[in-house]
C-alpha cells in the first residue's frame, strides 16, 4: 500500500468519524433525547467541537507537524479522557438509579478515583508540560500518560459492564452506550502502546497502525451509539380503567 493511499485510508475514517459526531447531535436534537442523554450529549458535542472542528483548524494553521498542533492534541486528548471518565460515572448512576444501598456506596469510590485521577494527572501533566514535544517529536512521557488514563477509563468501563450483567439490569441502550465506550477505550489504549512500540523499535508500520486503529474504533463507537439512540422503545400494553374501558399506554422499556 502506498504511502498516498495510508493517508487516503485514514482521513477517510477520520472525516466518516466527523460526520457521524455531527449527525449523532443531530439526532438527539431532532428527537428530543438530548434532555434524557445529557452526558452523551454533551461528551459528543465535546468531541465534535475539539476533534472535528478544533484539531482541524489548528492543523490545517499551524501544520501537523507543529509543535502547537502536538500540544493542541494532546492537551485536548486529556480533556477527552477525563470526560470519558465522567460520562462513565453518569452510567454509574444510571445503572444504580434503583439501587441507592450500592449507588452510596459505588459513589464514593467514583469520587476517590476521580480526584485522584485527575489530581495525580495533572501534577504529572504539569512537570512535564514543557518536554511533551521536544526535537521535533513527541515525548514518551505522553504517550505513556495518554496510555494509563485510557486504560484506567477501560477497567472502569468494563467494570460498569459486568455491574449490569450482575445486576441483570433491563437497559438496552444504557448497555449499548456503555460497549461503544469499551470500544473507544480499547482502541485508545491498545492505539498507543502500538505507538509506544513504535517510538522505541523505530517501525512505520506500528505508527500507521496507531493512526488507523484510533479513528477505525471512533467509527465503531459512533455507530453502536447510533444504533443505541435510533433504538425504538418497546410499547408494552398497560390497562387502566377509565370508565371500564381499556387504554394502551406507551412504556419505555430502558
């Protein structure tokens, strides 16, 4: 494969990543659900305006291979993750919402890991600010940071999922929401230990495999959320007497 068509094969992924951001914030517009799904709403949103719009400008300005493009993606990609990381908490709290006894105490460890998570990363984030592009290259230290709190989302993530499964809770779309995450999250991480790899054995390939298998699981979680949101409720038939006539009532099954 030549090297135009790698190019080719990743902004095709990227710019499909792009239009499915946009039209998933659509969709919650059109149908309303945006008031229910305020944490996908907003984490969408996020992710179009700084990935879609944000990245691209500073790109398309300064050049990909800028250092004010490296700090620009990076420092957004912690934004990323700590918003991830919130958003899973909001699915914490939806998959407890009638279980108060393991929601008290699911939200004090959220809590913790949080603060820890976030005081640990930017201490770490802030003595290194000044070396994560340095010689024309991007430093280890990020890749390994962007790496640990990806997987650390991960663990949380799939820590969620087994909950649900234990739980037996009935929420079709919650735990599809929660699977496109995984899959975001997996391809996060595993994206950049390739990278990693690729910093120290000096391989092109693990590079171009890091560039295409971030926007590919994007793309896988965009459309499991699509899929999720377009999802019609189940009607179930609810019988209420209301002068000895029966009427169907719409009850959404999440």
């Amino acid at each position: 494969m030549s090297l135009t068509s790698d190019k080719l094969l990743v902004y095709g992924l990227e710019y499909a990543g792009f239009g499915l951001q946009a039209f998933i914030c659509f969709l919650l517009a059109r149908q309303g659900r945006w008031r229910r799904l305020k944490g996908p709403s907003l984490y969408m949103a996020g992710l179009l305006l700084l990935d879609g719009v944000g990245r691209s400008a500073v790109q398309n300005y300064f050049g990909v291979l800028s250092a004010q493009y490296a700090y620009f993606y990076w420092l957004t990609d912690f934004l990323f993750a700590m918003g991830a990381f919130l958003l899973t908490c909001g699915f914490f709290r939806r998959a407890t919402v009638s279980e108060e006894r393991i929601w008290s105490t699911v939200r004090l460890v959220l809590i913790f890991v949080f603060i820890v998570v976030l005081g640990i990363s930017s201490l770490s984030l802030t003595r290194n600010y000044s070396h994560l592009y340095t010689g024309g290259q991007v430093s280890v230290f990020i890749v390994e940071f962007s790496q640990n709190l990806y997987f650390s989302c991960l663990i949380l993530n799939t820590l969620l999922y087994v909950m649900i499964q234990q739980l037996a809770i009935d929420d079709d779309e919650l735990a599809l929401l929660v699977c496109g995450m995984g899959v975001q999250f997996a391809g996060e991480a595993a994206g950049l230990a390739l990278y990693h790899l690729g910093l120290g054995a000096k391989m092109p390939f693990v590079s171009f495999l890091f560039s295409l298998l971030n926007p590919a699981c994007t793309l896988g979680m965009l459309l499991t959320w699509i899929y999720a949101i377009k999802k019609r409720p189940e009607t179930v038939p609810v019988r209420s007497q209301l002068g000895k006539q029966a009427v169907l009532a719409e009850a959404f099954l999440d």
